[in-house]
C-alpha cells in the first residue's frame, strides 16, 4: 500500500473475537473425547475446548469466513455502509493518524494485488488495513462488525438466551479503530514510519525475567531448566523482528541442554559468557521497543546494495555493485590453521562490513559461492565450547548487524559466476596495477562501474584473522599450494608479472575514497538487482582463459599416454 499510495495515511485496527471458542458447537462423539472429572461427575464439553491442538484450525474455519466476508463487502460497489451497518460500530473510535512525510517503502521481490482495504485473520484476531480517505475509511470501519453481525447473532425469534456481542466493546475501544499505529499479532506496528516495535507490556516482562535470572547468578543459585527455557522461547519471539538475534541464541541453548542433562559433569549455574548475552539481550528489547526495526530491512524487498566475496587457503576478497572493492593475502603464519568455511564467511562479513561503512545503515544482497558460511551468517547453531572460531565469526555479523540497524539476505551463487570475487582473493601475486591492466583485458565486460579496490590487507582484518586462529587448538599449519584464478591463470608467467611475488601494501579505506562513490544510488527496482546479477554472470565464451593453462596440457598428456587400448 506505501508503494503504491505513498503519501496517503495507513491505518490498522484489530478485532478479537469475545469468548471465540465458546461460540462453536462440537460433535458429540468429539466432545466425550475432551470430557473432564469433578468429583464423581463427569463434565462433558459441547464447544471447542481451550488449549486443544485442534480447535484453532477448526475454529478458523468460522473466522476466515469472516474475514472473506468482509473483503467480498469492501470490494461490493453497490454496498452502502450508511445504509447497512452493524449496531457493533456505534462504539468504534474516529480514525487516527498524522500528517507529516511518509516513509518510502522499498518494492517487494514478490509482486501482490494492492487494495486500498484488505482484511486478513488469525483465529480470533480479525485485521483490517485501509488507506484512510474519504471513500474507504467508512467501508473499513463497517466491513468486519457487519460480517460478525451477521454471522453470530440471532438468527429467529425462538432464540429465547441472552448472548454476550460477539466484539467486546471494551476490546473494540482499545484496537478497533483505524490507527497508523496499532498491536497487530502481538507487535506494535507503525504504517508511518514501517517499522515494527515489541510492546511496552512485553518488554517488560522479558526484561523482568532477565533480571531474576541475573539475580540467581550473583548470588551463585542455580537455574532452573524450565526457567532458562521459557525464557529462550521469548527471545526466540524478539529475534522475529530482530533478525540479529538469531546470532546470540546459541550460548543459552547450550546452556539449557547442560540444565536439562542428568550428568553431574555438565555445570548448571550460568557462566560469562551466558551472562554477556543476557546483558546483550537487554539491549535488543530496549532498543525494540523504542527504536523498533524496518519492516523495509524485515519483510522480502528489494536488498539496496549488492556484494560479492570470495576465498581461498591463500587470501580473501570481495567487491560491491557500486564499483568498491578489496582484497587481503592472509599472512604466512596463518596459512593452513583457519578452515576455508571461516575463511568465507570472514570474507563475506567483511564485504558487508565494507558496505555499511559506506553507504550507512542499508540492507545488503551478499553473495557467497559456500553454502556453509551462507547458512552460518543467516544464524548462529554452534556449539561455543567445541567450535569457538565459527561462533565468533558469526557474532561478528550479528554485532555488526546490531550497532548498524542493517539487514543482509545471504544468496548462493555457483563459484564459476564467482569471477571476479574469485580473482580478488586469489590473485594476490599481482600488484595492483598489474591486477587491474589483467582485469580489463580479461573481465572488461563485467567489472562494475567506478570499479577501484579501496583496501588492500586492512590490519584490522588481519587482526581478526589472528584472532579466530587463537581460538582453534593449537596444530602444526598445513599449508597448500597456491592456484591462481581461472580467469587469470593463463596470464602466469607473462613478463608484465615479474615482480609478482612481493607482498601487497596494506591500506585501508580513506574519507577521500569513500566520497567518490556517495553519489552511488541504491536499486531501485527489482529490475535494476537483477539487471546487476545478469551483467556480472560469467558468459559461456568467457568460462575458459584465451590459452590452455599448462596444467591443463600435462594432464591432457597424461591421459593419451595411459588411455585405454580401445
């Protein structure tokens, strides 16, 4: 609706059905199943019982009815809500929202029918959301009263019981009117600035629940599991709208697992580290709850910026669609110590690193040519005792994600479309003249505009290299032997090359550099991310180098010597 009517208010009003269950009638031989004892009687349950598993779909069956009801009246011409309303709306408050700018919303991946009201339910929550002008407020108002109206009350002059309204008019004061700000499915959500927050009442609760559990801890009490777990299960509920989360989870799961073990082995009282991410936990709920979270950065839009890396045993690299790009060799010290899974997503996390620290709080499309570090950076499920690299380097996109207000959607791409992320990282024999003269006699076709490499073995990447190194248990390193790219490979040994082995000038990126690409625009369209994806796919005439490497003819040779007699 933003997309579409971007300057027209939104408003959202919700509708919670007053004893819904009680309403539906069950089958006898059904009810005796969810009979119940009260000393020597037994009570039999005619109506949907609470707490079952199957009375929600079954009672959906009466409130999706509804709902389509009342979409089938808003999309009606020839309904007049003067005319024919519900006596439930005499209670309905005026429609609220403010005049001031708008938020633009990003476009979806997926296209949808816009309305100007849609209706939608979840059990016994009824949604509407209307663009609040003249001709829809008073259908929006009307559409869903009516329906339950007509539904629900009296339907012949024999029906003698007195029946409570179907809507509460209590509850219909609270959430029934058409605001731009309403609790929607337990999150409070802001159709003008589109950004979701977690409720006052809730973060509270959560926050309460924290702070018994740091209570225990310092007196040195032990937790209880069932404690730890109902907690667990509330910052799962936070981590919906604050995808970083998903990052910091892993240490209390831990945890509760040692809680939940009969092993006297395991330690049942929190440690340090469990601690710290309570501690960081607080911050999350506070900042959801006042800050809240982009539903632009939540929901399947269009990704702002695109970026690509790479890596091998020998080095790591990456590039931004906008033009920016970089590349380290890692240090003959930690050669063949850090596993190349560690070494893609370090790789990954630094490209998206690199693009926050130029264009600002964003959400980024980074492509990885290793579905391990693509689902290691969507979240976190190591065990931080057995493999403490792998959780720090998760932690590093998760912080990074926390501090920036930035969301990334990780994509797979076959490592032979991975041309030039894969020359960054593995072409680091060539300086970087020599790199770019190859480039552009190579690759020509799919550099990025304004392509310029910004850093070039920044210290601070090395010195978390270095880092998560100290983590593995100690082992002698093993290295292997370097292979050059395969675009590039048939360049080796060509005299530009050499002075190919000296080692590369570190530098980092500057304010001069950064300013030379501000004038870079996010997508647009879902047109312009995928007309970025199609320039930089390697083409089939390009998939092999102009000369035969010469691994390739020694293996060649081999073979017609050692081919079959046939």
């Amino acid at each position: 609706m933003r997309r579409n009517f971007p300057g027209i208010p939104i408003g959202l009003s919700k509708h919670d059905l007053d004893s819904a269950y009680r309403r539906v009638h069950v089958f006898f031989d059904h009810a005796i199943l969810q009979c119940w004892t009260w000393n020597d009687m037994a009570i039999i349950n005619s109506r949907l019982p609470f707490g079952s598993s199957p009375a929600a779909p079954e009672f959906s069956f009466v409130s999706d009815f509804a709902v389509d009801l009342a979409q089938w009246l808003c999309d009606d011409p020839s309904w007049n809500p003067a005319d024919l309303h519900s006596s439930f709306t005499k209670t309905l408050p005026a429609p609220q929202f403010s005049r001031g700018e708008k938020v633009e919303a990003r476009p979806l991946l997926n296209e949808i029918q816009v309305k100007k009201i849609s209706t939608d339910g979840f059990i016994d929550d009824l949604i509407t959301v209307a663009l609040l002008t003249d001709d829809s407020v008073e259908r929006a108002r009307h559409a869903i009263p009516l329906a339950l109206d007509a539904m629900f009350r009296p339907k012949t002059n024999r029906d003698q019981f007195e029946r409570v309204d179907i809507l509460s008019e209590e509850k219909m004061l609270a959430e029934g009117g058409l605001c731009e700000r309403q609790i929607i499915l337990g999150w409070e959500i802001d159709s003008a600035t589109l950004r979701a927050f977690l409720p006052t009442h809730k973060s509270r609760r959560y926050l309460q629940d924290i702070a018994k559990i740091l209570d225990l801890a310092t007196k040195k009490q032990p937790l209880k599991a069932s404690d730890l777990e109902k907690l667990i299960g509330k910052l799962v509920h936070v981590s919906q709208i604050a995808k970083e989360g998903e990052f910091f989870l892993n240490r209390l799961r831990d945890r509760l697992k040692r809680l939940q073990s009969p092993s006297p082995s395991y330690k049942k009282l929190l440690q340090s580290e469990d601690l710290s991410d309570l501690h960081l936990w607080i911050q999350i709920i506070k900042q959801c709850e006042t800050k809240g979270r982009s539903l632009n950065r939540m929901l399947d839009t269009v990704p702002e910026y695109g970026c690509a890396s790479d890596a091998c045993e020998h080095g790591l690299g990456g590039w931004l669609n906008f033009g920016p790009a970089w590349r380290c060799k890692i240090p003959s010290n930690l050669l063949g110590i850090l596993s190349i899974n560690i070494l893609e997503a370090v790789a990954a996390y630094w490209t998206v690193f690199l693009c926050i620290r130029m264009k600002g709080s964003c959400k980024i499309l980074s492509k990885v040519d290793s579905t391990s570090a693509r689902s290691w950076l969507r979240r976190n499920r190591f065990d931080p005792t057995i493999s403490p690299a792998h959780d720090a380097a998760c932690r590093k996109m998760g912080k990074l994600l926390l501090q920036t207000d930035s969301a990334v959607t990780m994509q797979h791409v076959q490592g032979k479309t991975n041309v030039l992320a894969d020359i960054l990282s593995r072409d680091s024999h060539l300086s970087l003249s020599q790199l770019n003269q190859a480039l552009k006699q190579r690759i020509k076709s799919r550099l990025p505009k304004n392509f310029e490499v910004v850093e070039q073995n920044p210290p601070d990447l090395l010195d978390l290299l270095s880092h998560l190194a100290s983590l593995l248990p100690s082992k002698m390193p093993t290295p292997k032997a370097q292979e050059r790219s395969e675009a590039l490979r048939s360049y080796s040994g060509s005299s530009i090359f050499a002075d190919s082995e000296k080692e590369l000038t570190p530098f980092s990126l500057t304010p001069a550099t950064k300013k030379k690409f501000e004038s870079a625009r996010p997508f647009a369209t879902l047109t312009d991310m995928e007309s970025w994806e199609t320039e930089t796919k390697v083409k089939k005439s390009e998939q092999e180098p102009s000369e035969t490497p010469s691994h390739k003819l020694e293996r060649h040779a081999a073979c017609m010597v050692n081919r079959h007699p046939s």
